[in-house]
C-alpha cells in the first residue's frame, strides 16, 4: 500500500505574527517558515506505518512556490520516500488543494491520504474533509489513534470529540486527518537530511493536472485583535457580580 502525505509551508509556530501595512495579509517576507505541526503529525503516523511493514511507500506532497521544496526536503528527511511539488504562485484555498490533491491521487493511486488537521497559519480544518467528498471516500478526522488492518484492508480510527472518544472502523483507500495528541514526530538526523538531497522530488502545475485554481474566496482585510485591557483586582463578591452583569453584561 502507498500512503500520501500532504505537507504545508507555514509560518513557524514561534514567530509573531506581523500584519501587513496595506492589511491584505499577514507578513511573510525575511520570515522564518517551516512545516506545519500537524502536518509533521501526518508525515510521522504514515512513516510508522511503513515501518510497521503496512505500507510500501510514503510520498510528501505540497503545493505553492517554489520554497515548498524545503518543507518537502523536510519531509524526505523525516523518511519520506519521494516528494511531489504542485507549482503555485497565488495563494490556493482549501477547495483548490482539495481538487489538486484528488488530481494527484489519481495519478498516484495511494490507498491512504493523511493530512493535519488544519495549518496554524488559516485554521481552516477543511480541505481533508473537501478531499474525501470529492474522492467519495471515507474519512477520519481528528485521529488521536490509528490501526491498519491489512487483511481486511479497513482502518480503525480513534477520533477526538467534544464528548470523549469516537471509534470509526473505515474501509480502505480513506482520508485521515491528524490531531495533536496522534504522535510525537521525530528529528530529522543528520545523514538522513544528507540522504534527502538526492530523493526525487517530480513537479506539476495546476494545468498539467488540469485543474482550474481560481480562487473562491476573497480576503477583504486582515486586521490584528484588539488589545485586551488591563486586568483589575475586585475587593468583593458583590463587586465582581455587579461588573459581570453591569459591564460585560454576560449575566
């Protein structure tokens, strides 16, 4: 069995964001970027897999300009076999990567897609979910838990949610998105990021897989959140009731 990995370049988790003067986005020039913390989650589930002797092959897919080949190099050095490059200059959505991932997915005829369950720069938590309509295969979201069964080729999924623990028993090929508490995703080594400079990396663009990317969405204005006001110490009881119900009004 083949597993694909979709992989996104974000910003890093541990720079602040900066929005941009003219308020059409956040700042990403002379900024540090990296892979996506769920999407590191995903690369590391479907590399136990294949160590498990469950999967023969795990191939890194991302997609925008040309700097996503370093997350994907990341990816290779994590374990990934080979990568897959989508060359996109402007910004893709979650419907367009949906499409572009099943355009890939039908040249590549993987029997498990894994994704984050989201990337920290959008939160969008939407394209597994578009991928698997599109696919009309079924899916998991929110695996905290996963277990192949190669015989019967199903995967048991434990998903997270609001009330507990949810148990999906899904037939292969499947979609599976990734949450927080999945894994713990490995460092790269040194002699396996030597090692992935000379894995192959195949590249396409949204024509050669024939799919229209015009965007569906349209940002108006990115603004920062408001700054919170300084917290203030309340001699009573009586006196925080009266603030609750007289200033924020929530009772």
């Amino acid at each position: 069995m083949k597993i694909m990995v979709a992989i996104k370049r974000v910003v890093d988790y541990a720079v602040k964001i900066r929005v941009k003067a003219d308020r059409t986005g956040v700042e990403t020039q002379n900024v540090k970027m990296s892979m996506n913390p769920f999407c590191e989650i995903a690369i590391e589930e479907a590399l136990r897999i294949k160590e498990a002797g469950l999967a023969s092959e795990v191939v890194a897919v991302s997609m925008g300009p040309a700097q996503c080949v370093d997350t994907l190099r990341t990816g290779l050095a994590m374990g990934a076999d080979r990568g897959i490059h989508v060359e996109a200059t402007a910004p893709l959505y979650p419907l367009s990567v949906a499409k572009l991932l099943k355009a890939l997915i039908e040249v590549e005829k993987p029997g498990l897609l894994l994704l984050g369950k989201q990337a920290i720069d959008d939160d969008c938590n939407q394209t597994g979910q578009m991928v698997a309509g599109l696919l009309n295969w079924p899916q998991g979201t929110f695996a905290s838990k996963v277990v192949i069964d190669k015989e019967k080729q199903a995967v048991t999924v434990d998903r997270e949610v609001d009330g507990g623990l949810e148990t999906l028993c899904l037939d292969l090929p499947a979609v599976i998105t990734t949450d927080l508490r999945l894994n713990q995703p490995r460092y790269a080594t040194l002699p396996n990021i030597m090692k992935a400079k000379s894995k192959p990396i195949k590249k396409f663009t949204p024509q050669e897989l024939n799919v229209d990317v015009k965007p569906d969405l349209e940002v108006v204005e990115v603004t920062e959140p408001p700054k919170r006001k300084a917290g203030v110490v309340l001699s009573s009881v009586d006196e925080l009731i009266d603030k609750l119900k007289n200033e924020a009004h929530v009772i």
